[in-house]
C-alpha cells in the first residue's frame, strides 16, 4: 500500500461542501482525489495552480480538473489549503 505524508492539509467550507454535494458522484470522487493526490502533497500548492486576476473574490488561486475549477484559499502559515468554491467553469465565478 503507497502513502504520503501530505504537505498540506486540504480543508472545505460549507459552501464548498455544497458545491461538492450537487456534483454528479465520479466528478466529485475526481475532484477529491485530485486535491489530496496532486495538490496536498506538493512543496508548493502554488506551482499547478493559477492565481485569479482582479477577482472581486480576492486572493484565490483556481486549479483545474476537466471542465470543473476549484477555487481555493493558500494560508502559508497553517499549511493549509482551503476549498470555497467549486464548480463548472461556465459558473463557479459568479
């Protein structure tokens, strides 16, 4: 059995839970499966992700799975990775 100790701890707000929720079960296993594989377990969360640009959501960064964004906040002091929004790209940044 493979494991990793994860660099990050990857946590979701309520509206992120939501948003997981109202997805169709394969997608949101993928998204998940994602966040712990891929982005927890990196030095830098940073370096597959994109900071968003004049966004009235502040400084968020978004990651990418298919045609789904995540959009999350990097608290460097905690090590923390946190959800707060996901969505089809279409609609998640409204």
């Amino acid at each position: 059995m493979w494991s990793a100790t994860l660099a990050w701890q990857i946590r979701f707000d309520d509206a992120s839970l939501k948003d997981l929720a109202k997805l169709d079960k394969p997608v949101a296993k993928r998204i998940v499966q994602f966040l712990r594989e891929r982005v927890a377990a990196l030095d830098d969360p940073r370096s597959i992700g994109e900071a968003l640009k004049e966004s009235k959501l502040g400084e968020f960064w978004k990651y990418r799975v298919g045609d789904y964004r995540i959009i999350s906040s990097i608290e460097d002091g905690e090590l923390r990775i946190l959800v707060v929004r996901i969505g089809n790209r279409r609609e998640v940044y409204r």
